[in-house]
C-alpha cells in the first residue's frame, strides 16, 4: 500500500465517527465504496467478510478500498 492509501487508512482507523462521516461525504464516494468503507472500519470486517457480505469478488473490495483511499487522502490534502 503506498503511502497515501495508508496515511488515509490511518486517518479513517483514529477519527471519530463524526468525523469519519464528514470526510466520507466529502470524499464523494460511491454507495458501494461506503459500505465497504463502513464494514471495514466500523463492523472491523475483514476483506473476504465484506466481499461474502456484499456478494463480490475480494479483489473488487480492495479496488474500491484503494479508490476510497484515495479519495478520502485528497479531501484530507485539501482541509490540512
């Protein structure tokens, strides 16, 4: 995981759940990276359990965790 993804990732582990709603929207994020976001860091769901729940490949998860990643680094970059 490069960089960027990972200081997102952090950033979405530590915040509150305030917080975390507000980046999320910010972010645009598409209905399903917000459930896969959801899952990930509110349910504490592992890949594999988000893709079972949601009825997708692991491989789409972590695509759109990527792109989420992204997305939510770029609302970060721009409030900081």
């Amino acid at each position: 995981m490069d960089n960027c993804r990972l200081q997102a990732r952090e950033w979405l582990s530590r915040s509150t759940r305030k917080e975390f709603e507000a980046i999320i929207q910010e972010a645009k994020l598409t209905p399903r990276q917000m459930e896969i976001i959801e899952l990930k860091f509110i349910h504490d769901l592992k890949n594999y359990q988000i893709a079972m729940r949601i009825d997708t490949s692991v491989q789409t998860v972590e695509r759109d965790l990527r792109q989420a990643y992204n997305s939510v680094k770029r609302v970060l970059k721009a409030v900081t």
